[in-house]
C-alpha cells in the first residue's frame, strides 16, 4: 500500500456517507480525516491549517455563512462537495461536485479538485476577497506542500497510472465505467435544460476521464449506448426521437473540454527542467 | 537561426514545387537537400542512405514499383507526400498527404511524418514485407538518430514551441490559419463522399493542430464559420441546408482524433525522474 499523499478533512454530516468514502478510498493515496472539533468546520480547518491538503464537503451541510467565513480567514482547500450537480458553488469555484451514487468516482475527483485549485491561481490573493486574512506564504506553504506530495512538475498534473481504467482489477474497470456511464448520463438529461447542472456534471465526467487515461473511443461508447437506450425508449413509447441527434453537441463539448484538459497538461513552452532547477522553480510559471 | 535538426531528402520533380517547399521551410530546422543523382530515387536513397531523416514525395511522380523497391531494399522513411488528399498510398501507411496550396502546414506535416513514422514501428521487422533486407540494425541506427536530433522523450514528440501558433508573427499566424481552414475544408467536402480522401485531410488537419499547439476552441470556431458559408451559400441557391448538421460528425471526428493525439503523448506510466536523475538518463525517459 503506498503512502498516503493526501490528507483530506472530512466534514460530511451523514455518517453512512462518510463510510462510503471510506470504502472507496481504501487503499490509495487519499486519507480521509475527521479533525476536531467535528461541530465547529471552521475551528476545525482553522486549528489544523497545516495538516490537510484538501476538504471533502457535503452539500447544504452549512449555512452559506461557513464559507464566506472560510474565505475571510483564508482558509482555502482544494475541495470536492457531495451532492447533485446542480450547477451550485459552495464554497469556492474550482471545487469539484460528485454525486453520492458515483463515489466510485471519489479518488479521481479529489485529483481534479487539487488540480483545479492550483490551475484557477486561487493561490494568489487576486482571487481572494478584500479583508482575506490568509497571507500570501501561507498559501504558498499550502501550494509547495501539494506540489511535493503528488509530484507536480510545474502545474502539470502527474496522474497515479495505478489508477488508470486499465490497470485496475476487472471489477473496479466495471464499476468506474458504470459510474462513468452515470455521470454522463446525468450530463445529457440536464444538457439542454439546465446548463450549470450539465456543466458540473460535465467537468465531472471529464476529470474522471482525464485521470483515469479512458481512451477517447470509450467516451463515444458511452455516448451512443446512452442515445440507443434513448432512442430505443422513445420509440416503444410511440414519441418522436429524430431530437436525439441534438445530443451530438453534448459529445462535441465533452470532448472539446477533455481535448482542452490534455492540450493544457503536455508540457509546451518550457523546456524540461534540468536537474537541479526543478527545485528551484517557485513559484512555477504558469503556462 | 536554429541548427537544422532535420535533413530531408527532396524527391520534388516541379522545380517551382522545390522552391515553394524551400521558402516554406527557410529559418526553421528543416533543411531540404536534394541528393544525387537526381533522377534515381532508388539509387539516389540508397546511396545516401545515412544522410536523411525524412523525404519529400510528389504525388504519382514515380511509378508505383519504385516504392515497392524501396521498401524491399529496407529504404524506409518518414516521409511527407504533396499532392491531393485522396487517400492513396503512395510509399508506406505511415506516411502524410499535404496538398499543395497547404504549404503553410509543411514543416508541421514533416514533424508528424517523423512522428507518426516512429510511432507505427515501421523500424520493427514485422511491418516489411518479406524479403525486405533492411536489417534491424540499419533501422534502429535511423530511429536513434531521429530521437537524438528531435529530442524525443521516448516515443513522446517533443513539440517545438516556437513553431506554435501564439509564438509565430502576426502573418505568419493568419497564414497558418487560413492555410489550416482550407485543409478543413477539403475534410468537411470529402466527408460522406470519400472516406479515404476525408481520412488524409482529418490527419493533416489534426496533426498541424496539434504541432501547433492550436486551441480547441479555434478548431470549433473553423468548423463553425466553414458551416455558417455553407449555410448562407445553400439558402442563396434555394437550396436544403437542415442536412449541414450531420457535419457535425466531421468535428467529432477532428475532437476526437485529436484528443486521442494528445492523450498519447502525455507520458503515463513511468513515475517522474527525480531531480539529478534527469540528466543521466540517456535516451531520456519517458517524463
């Protein structure tokens, strides 16, 4: 079992919920934390700045106020929310959201939201609000540890292949193209008629994909499965389906974005760091 | 000026086709030669068999048996073919079609060419036809030599940064543009009427986006004012158009494809090299 490089705090409320997280994390390098005092999220983070890499949350767990408050003390973690996309922040706009039926999705998810946090510079204090008491080392302390403990090379994301869909047991393939499926699902029921909702479950789906290396030709897969079982529906119902074609340009996005996700993680400009310059590269430049 | 890293042999018969193809690749690392004698391409390759690292083709300048006795003599090279896209082969599968008004893409297709050639394993035996008496020496010395002076990471293509759109002048960068439109073009009018021909513009098109370094969103916006000309130009003529969002599938296709390029060049399973290490890896690993 690898050493866990990821301490995650777990405010969750539901404690079948919590085990469930658990359960999917086992064994990977995503250890789940409950810091003290459970009751108080913001003692909690504030006490124990030092100790966690990333958040796990809960929808409507807090009132809104929790987070301003965590904002204004600047406590700022790499988060991934539970709950239904539905296009909502919680806490802050490179959180990730999962569904509580697709935590088999968990492990990559909390990957994303690290790498989002680093990418969208919240780092910075340009993207805190005014009166952020969080100062700038501090998050730089924050951004250098994460970097060390999952091996960032500049902001270039290293993906665990232990995680990739095709090193996984048989099981766990199945499982994760399951939830995947679910996922996507969800991205084309809300596609046209709630566009935040499609968008979280899109980003969803899309870093799910990114981390666990899916070949492109299984997205397609998923996507033509999905409209045949539409199609194959509307017709035993007697209703029109030629609409369905119209789904095409929710493919179109998925894979604009995942393409986007991969064009952004190629090292480009920067030559490879030489030895010796890798650590010295603070802070790194984003490309 | 960079030192030319790679040396192509040119097999051009139009002497204003040589020409256009020097001023294309003047300043960059591409050095076009043309080996003697000039009018055995047989004898002209197999003299100067060390010398070059790709070959610049002409659509139906040789007959078909000269391609043949290339392969048998184990004469393979990367190689870039001017001509129509129409999805013939003229020399070897791994080969890149650019027509020739496309000219602005070639050193892009030259890279891809070399790319596309090391990724088939056409250096592997397996791929010769028999009685093919290029030993597997000879074709790893070529292999080697081609990674030495590209800088490949392993079988990852080095993309060479000053080549992408964002660093290129201003003319240059709407030339490439342009040039790039018209490639899709020729993808979008050859689409449901010859798959081979839309399977030769789908490369090109794909490969110089990914040389490139061409954001998704400007291959959305090509395929979206490409359609947007269609459509205006069918409803000049009195003309059906509700037919035009099948081409939807053509982006599709380029997204995917693409995604696919790019997902494959991201180095996966090999952990990064830690600091000191780098240097001494010779090949170098894999990132």
């Amino acid at each position: 079992m690898p050493e866990p490089a990821l301490t995650i705090a777990s405010l969750l409320r539901q404690p079948g919920l919590a085990e469930a997280c658990q359960r999917w994390l086992r064994g990977g390098r995503h250890q789940l934390r409950v810091p003290e005092p459970e009751d108080d999220p913001l003692e909690a983070l504030d006490r124990h700045r030092e100790d966690f890499d990333a958040v796990l949350l809960e929808e409507n767990a807090f009132p809104s106020g929790v987070y301003q408050e965590l904002r204004e003390r600047g406590l700022l973690l790499p988060a991934v929310v539970i709950g239904e996309v539905s296009g909502r922040i919680e806490y802050h706009d490179a959180e990730v959201h999962l569904p509580p039926d697709q935590l088999e999705q968990l492990s990559y998810s909390l990957d994303a939201a690290v790498s989002r946090f680093l990418r969208r510079g919240l780092l910075g204090a340009g993207n805190l609000p005014p009166g952020s008491s969080g100062t700038p080392p501090d998050r730089w302390r924050l951004a250098n540890r994460l970097r060390e403990r999952l091996g960032y090379l500049g902001v270039y994301y290293k993906r665990d292949p232990s995680r990739f869909l095709r090193n996984l047991p048989e099981k766990e393939r199945q499982q994760l193209l399951h939830s995947l499926s679910r996922t996507y699902r969800d991205l084309l029921l809300s596609y046209f008629r709630d566009p935040a909702a499609a968008n979280q479950a899109l980003e969803s789906y899309v870093n799910t994909a990114f981390f666990s290396d899916l070949p492109i030709t299984k997205t397609v897969e998923i996507h033509m499965n999905l409209i045949d079982g539409f199609w194959k529906q509307l017709k035993l119902e007697g209703h029109k389906n030629d609409f369905l074609q119209d789904y095409r340009l929710a493919l179109l996005d998925v894979m604009a974005h995942l393409c986007e996700m991969y064009r952004r993680s190629l090292p480009a400009d920067a030559p490879l760091p030489l030895a010796g310059q890798l650590a010295a590269v603070h802070p790194p430049e984003v490309r």
